[in-house]
C-alpha cells in the first residue's frame, strides 16, 4: 500500500519514504496473490525483456498496489520497472 506525496517530510507512521526518479518505465500487470508473483517477475526478466529493443536501467523498480488488490486470486498489481533503449 502506498500514498502519492510531494514531500518526504511528515510520512505517516507506519510508512517509508522513497522519492521515485522520473523515468521512461515499463509497466507490468500481475494477475492473482503473492504467490505467484515470483512467476511473473520470471516472465518479465527471463523472457520478455530478452525479446524486446529495451532493457532495466538499474533503477529501482516498484509494485504499486491500490483497491483491485485484495490478495486473492483475481487481485491485480502493477510492477514498474525504469527502461532505457539498449546500446
């Protein structure tokens, strides 16, 4: 679970600040709960980005999760993963 902000200063407790780069992404979506989230991360590093013209640029990736992600199997997550053109 997450909060959009526009400052790290007073996060809520509980919570953990990250300031997320701007940045060209790639953006994945994961069907079912968390055990099969491994798969999916699988697919997109072992397959997917093999057979395509761009590839992670090293920056951290990121879930984000809202209300379509109860936990169970017809929830969905989106993965977000920076990209850059390969050389």
């Amino acid at each position: 679970m997450g909060s959009s902000l526009h400052s790290l200063e007073n996060i809520p407790e509980g919570m953990v600040g990250a300031e997320i780069p701007e940045a060209t992404y790639a953006v994945f979506t994961h069907n079912g709960n968390l055990d099969s989230l491994q798969e999916t991360y699988e697919y997109i590093y072992g397959k997917w980005f093999q057979n395509w013209e761009y590839e992670p640029t090293g920056l951290n990736e990121f879930e984000f999760y809202d209300e379509r992600f109860t936990g169970e199997e017809d929830s969905e997550l989106y993965i977000y993963i920076p990209i850059k053109k390969k050389q």
